[in-house]
C-alpha cells in the first residue's frame, strides 16, 4: 500500500495564474495529494439553483496533469447566506430562541430537514460531476461535523419532542425517565417538552443528557445520508471525514454510527509543539477514530504552523509525521498550503507565507515527501492487531461534563491517564464501544465508565465469564442508562462479576480524612494526597484526589492502602475470567503497575524496552522503526545489527537518533 503527502488548498481564494504557480510548488515538493472543495458551496452555487463548476474543472485538470490525486470534501458548511434565507430552521438560536446572523462558520443546524435538501442535492451534484475525473482520489464528508453549537429553536424544539416519543412511546415513560417527580417537574404530554437550556438555567441531568443525545444522533443522521449519497453514486471511490465529535459544546457519539459512515478513518490533527497533554489528547482522538475499523488513519488536516505561530521547532513537523505512522498513518495532508489574506484564520500560517513564498513549513513537508516515498516500500501503514482494548463511552464524558463537582477527574482526562500507560510502553490498544464489541482481546481496560447501560454490562459480563480479563477504575457504574444513579449496589449491573460494593468515596481536599502518616502534596492549589500502595512486600506511592471504599463480597484483595488498611485493587474470579477493580480514579501510576502485573500473567510480551523519548514498533517481521520524539540525540539500543532505510547507514549494537529524527531499521544485515 502507497503513503499519500499532501496539503489542503483552496483555490477559490487565488487566481488561475497562481493556480499553476502553486501546483508547481506542490510537484516540486513530492505531494501526491491535495484536500480541495472543503468551506465553499458558495463558490460553486453562488444562487439556489445556479451551479459554476467550470472554474473548478480547471483546478482539477490542473492536478491531474501534475499527477496530483485530489482528495474532494463535500463542501456542505458553513451554509451560503442564500440557504440561510430559504431555510430559517437551519439558523441557530440562542438560548433565549432568537435566531442568530451566521457571523461565523459552522453556523448551520445539520438536522433541520429543509437545509438537508439542499445540502445533500448540492452533495449529489458536486459527487456525480466529478466521480470519474481522473484526479480524483477520494471525497471527503464535509469539514469538521461535529464543530459548532446547540440551536434552541422552536424548530429543533420539535424535533427533540418526536424523537423523545419515538424513543419512550409515553409521557410516563418520559417522565420516568427524567425523574420527573422531583421538583414538580412533570410533563402532561409531549408538547409540553422543552430543550434543556435557556438563558438562566441548566435542565435536570436526565433530560440535560437525553438533549445531547438528541443533537447527536441529528448530526450522525446527516453524516450518515451524506455517507449513502457518495456510496450510491459512486461506489468505487474512497471517502473520510476530519469530524470534531468530541466537541463539548456540541460533537456527537462517533462509536455509536462509525460503522455506518467510516469508509478510511480521518482526523483533524493539531496537536501543539510540545509532548504535553494536548498532545495526547490527540493521540486519544486518533485511537478513538481507528476504533476497530482496522484501516489506516488519514490525517486529512496535519498542523504546520498555528495561530500566531510561524513554524514550529526545526525537525518538530518531520517527526510528528513519522510519528504517525506508528499511530497507524497513511495520509498527511498540511494545513494549509499558504497562510490566508483574510478571514478568521489569516494568521495560521501555512506552507508558504502571506507573500506566496515558501516557509520552513514547505521544507519539513518536502522532506516528509521524501521520507514516505522511501518507507512505503516496507510494511506501511502500520496495521497492528492489538491483544488490548481500552472503552470509551461519549455519554459518560457528557455525565461528567454536567456533574462536574462529582466527576472532577474530566472523562477525556481519564481516557488520557490510560493512553499514557501505553504510549510510554510502546504497546498497541484498540479503542472500543462495549455497546458492540467486535474482536477478541486478551485484556480489556473500563476507565471511568460513569454510565453502564444493560448492552455495556452484558457486554463485560460476558467477556469475563468467557475467560477475559477486565481492569475497571473509580467512577465507574455510578448511573444507569437513564444517567439516574444505581440503586443497586456499584458498580452498577456489575458488582457480582466484580465481586464487590462500592460504599462510598473520599476527596482529598476534604479536611479529616487524611491519616496521620499521609504526606500531603499542594499540586495547582489542590491538595492530592500521597496514598502507599502496597502488594507482596511491594511498595509504591500515587498521588491522588478521590479514592472509593471497597467491600469484598466474593472478591479478594490484591492490593491495599497501607496506610489506611483499605482496599485499594480487588480481583474476582467469575466464570472463566478475571476482574480487578481499581479503587482510585483514574490513574496512570496505579495502572501501569497494576497492567504490568496483568500481563505477565496473561503472557502478553512488551515488544521493546527503551530509553524515555523513544517511540517505536516493529512494523512486520525484522522492519523496527524508531522515532526520537525529543529535541536531543539518545542512543537506542539494538538486539541485531541492520540496516538504516532513511539514513542508509548500517548499525551493529546501537542506533545514535539526533533529536526529532527516526529510522526504519532492516534487522539481520550487515555491513
């Protein structure tokens, strides 16, 4: 399989004679891929019913000739000004229920019906005019689904009321749900529903969460029909998204559908300068985007410079490439090509610069080209089949999100503390969705799994009966599907196969429950408190925030607070498999130790001990690639000698990367 470098372009913002100009920039380069159609319908129907595609045939006859394939997005959002006019539903409202002028982009409600017609008849269009072009790569579904905010109008008003009738079929049911009794907050009949914010106020978390759910499956629909458009009308072409489902302030439930819309998995990747937590945080997106598609990621936007920043550290964007390749890359697409006279990101800085000359940004890219070309010869991209699985669940980020005082450990930070386990030993996990499970794991990770619904359950329940091995954390099985607390012992609908009760929790930052031998830590204002873990003469510290109190039922422990003489791991033997549940929050401290001890009894094998920095895999049989992901030299210690595909150097006992450099190594060669 090939390795695609490119870059997003919009021509629409220069002239035929730069087009050339540009495209010769591009083929000097060695891009074999551009991104182009994505942020202007209007460029293509500037009237209802008025199409100038012609212009744009140019562009792509342009690419073809310079043997460019052109990855096209179905340029849906923003929505012209005239679509706004035609389709007040697709307006958004504020909280009050006023419409809004769409100053910005992503100023659309997807889900309103009448903008759907025009939007999926532009689709059908923009598809059949240039399905068989001969530069055509692949399309792209729209840009960025999943960015923008909530409308509250009457028209979305409506919407909510039927799918709330679809979904609970009565009002009782409705009002059961959402806990209606409480505070005089009973419903008589559906028109009496409302959207669940307003300008002074929050609804209950119930209703509150079936309102997220609500714009989500919206958005889900729209990507979904857009999916079926490009597959019916051309079925033999490719398709990606770069969707923001994780959006707080909208997004949408990407496990729940992927399967219905995801032909590559795509990625919008602006992961900072630094190896911090935005960093990966990006790393988790990824993960969650890759699922269990088992199809190599396109990074359909790859971040060059930034807002305000020039260029990044010399070497820094070379790495980040190669770095996605062990983080299963196919595609890396720049954004963007030159930085933008006008609009809102006029000062993200591109390949080339205001001035149309080329940045440092174009040479790190020039030099990626060179780097794929050589590498796609091996056994890129990188498509592991991995023995873990860690699950993630959108709806408990959304609980967590709304009960913020409870939940004080953020979902995505949690989902964080575990990717760092794995990201630090160099090993490979699938993201999964317990509500459909696909392939076989040999350990499964539940970190922070506020909601378990009764698929989820059965889902672990069944997985440990049938010989697996589940690590749970705190948090978890707090809130039925309904996000009503349990009121059954937790965690919820799982506490036999756990073989405990949890019978409450402590916060750190509460005075009286330290011990008098806890050392205490002031960590950003915070008090977290330094708790010893100990197993088998085995002693550590982790320094937490929130820990639960652990009643063992049928379960044994197999790791205590030594100086509280509390449970702090259980592990229960149910069926033919094992669960152990963790009684902090989550932690990437107590996790690596305790994962580490979880695999050595399941045989799973680290494929690499290596000195911090270094992130590496080994590809296929005798290919070991290496990335210095630092900005200083380390030595990386090899088990055979071999030979180097970038470098084309041969190396015997170790291998010298300078920093932010990274080799493929053939092992078994000799000099």
């Amino acid at each position: 399989m090939a390795l695609y470098v490119g870059t997003n372009y919009h021509p629409h913002d220069w002239t035929p004679k730069r087009w050339k100009i540009d495209i010769e920039l591009m083929k000097e380069a060695g891009f074999t891929t551009v991104r182009l159609g994505h942020l202007c319908w209007d460029s293509y129907e500037p009237e209802e019913g008025v199409y100038t595609f012609e212009w744009f045939d140019e562009v792509m006859d342009l690419f073809y000739e310079a043997g460019i394939g052109v990855v096209l997005d179905i340029s849906m959002r923003p929505a012209p000004v005239w679509v706004h006019k035609l389709c007040p539903g697709c307006n958004i409202h504020g909280k009050s229920g006023n419409s809004q002028p769409s100053l910005r982009r992503y100023m659309e409600d997807v889900d309103d019906p009448a903008y759907q017609q025009y939007a999926l008849r532009f689709a059908e269009i923009l598809v059949n005019r240039y399905k068989n072009h001969p530069a055509l790569f692949a399309f792209g579904l729209c840009n960025e689904m999943g960015a923008g905010v909530m409308s509250y109008s009457e028209y979305a008003r409506n919407r909510f009321a039927n799918w709330l009738k679809k979904k609970y079929g009565t009002i009782e049911a409705l009002n059961e749900a959402w806990a209606t009794r409480r505070w005089s907050r009973q419903l008589t009949s559906f028109d009496d529903v409302v959207l669940q914010e307003n300008e002074v106020a929050v609804g209950a978390p119930e209703a509150w969460l079936d309102m997220r759910r609500f714009f989500s499956d919206g958005i889900g629909r729209f990507l979904i029909r857009l999916k079926e458009v490009v597959s019916k009308n051309a079925p033999k072409v490719p398709h990606s998204s770069n969707h923001y489902s994780g959006r707080d302030n909208l997004g949408f439930d990407y496990l729940k559908i992927c399967d219905e819309f995801v032909d590559y998995p795509g990625v919008g990747f602006y992961p900072g300068y630094e190896l911090d937590e935005k960093f990966h945080y990006c790393k988790i997106v990824n993960q969650e985007r890759l699922a269990e598609t088992g199809k190599p990621m396109w990074f359909l936007e790859f971040q060059t410079g930034g807002a305000g920043v020039f260029c990044p550290p010399q070497g820094f964007i070379r790495m980040q490439a190669l770095l996605s390749l062990i983080n299963r890359g196919q595609m890396i697409l720049g954004w963007t090509w030159r930085s933008m006279l006008g609009g809102e990101e006029q000062y993200y800085h591109g390949m080339l610069g205001h001035d149309g000359i080329p940045t440092p940004n174009y040479s790190a890219f020039v030099q990626v080209a060179a780097d794929f070309k050589k590498l796609q010869k091996y056994a890129f991209p990188y498509l592991p089949t991995p023995e873990i699985a860690v699950a993630f669940n959108q709806e408990s980020g959304w609980v967590s999100q709304y009960h913020k005082i409870q939940f004080r450990q953020r979902y995505a930070d949690a989902i964080s503390q575990v990717h760092q386990v794995f990201y630090e030993s160099n090993q490979e996990y699938n993201m999964v969705d317990l509500r459909h499970l696909k392939k076989e794991y040999r350990l499964l990770i539940v970190p922070g799994h506020i909601m378990i619904e009764p698929a989820v359950a059965a889902t672990i329940r069944s997985y440990v009966e049938q010989g697996g091995t589940v690590i749970m954390t705190g948090y978890s099985g707090t809130a039925d599907e309904t996000g009503k607390v349990f009121s059954t012992p937790k965690p919820g609908g799982l506490s036999d196969v756990f073989g405990i009760r949890v019978a409450g929790f402590y916060w750190t930052d509460m005075k009286g429950f330290y011990s008098d031998t806890a050392i205490l830590s002031d960590t950003g204002g915070n008090c977290h408190e330094l708790l010893s873990v100990g197993k088998d003469g085995e002693e550590f510290l982790v320094d937490v925030e929130y820990y639960e109190q652990i009643v063992l039922t049928t379960a044994e422990k197999f790791a205590v607070f030594k100086d509280k003489d509390m449970c702090a791991v259980s592990r229960n033997q149910y069926g033919k498999g094992t669960a152990y549940y963790t009684a902090l929050e989550t932690n990437q401290t107590m996790l690596a130790w305790l994962i580490a001890r979880v695999e050595d009894e399941l045989g799973i094998k680290r494929e690499f001990v290596l000195p911090e920095g270094i992130q590496a895999r080994r590809i296929a049989q005798n290919q070991y690639f290496y990335v210095n992901t630092t900005s200083h030299a380390i030595c990386v210690p090899l088990e055979k000698s071999g030979k180097g595909v970038l470098s084309e150097n041969y190396y015997e006992k170790e291998l010298m990367l300078k920093g932010y450099d990274a080799e493929l190594i053939l092992s078994g060669y000799n000099s």
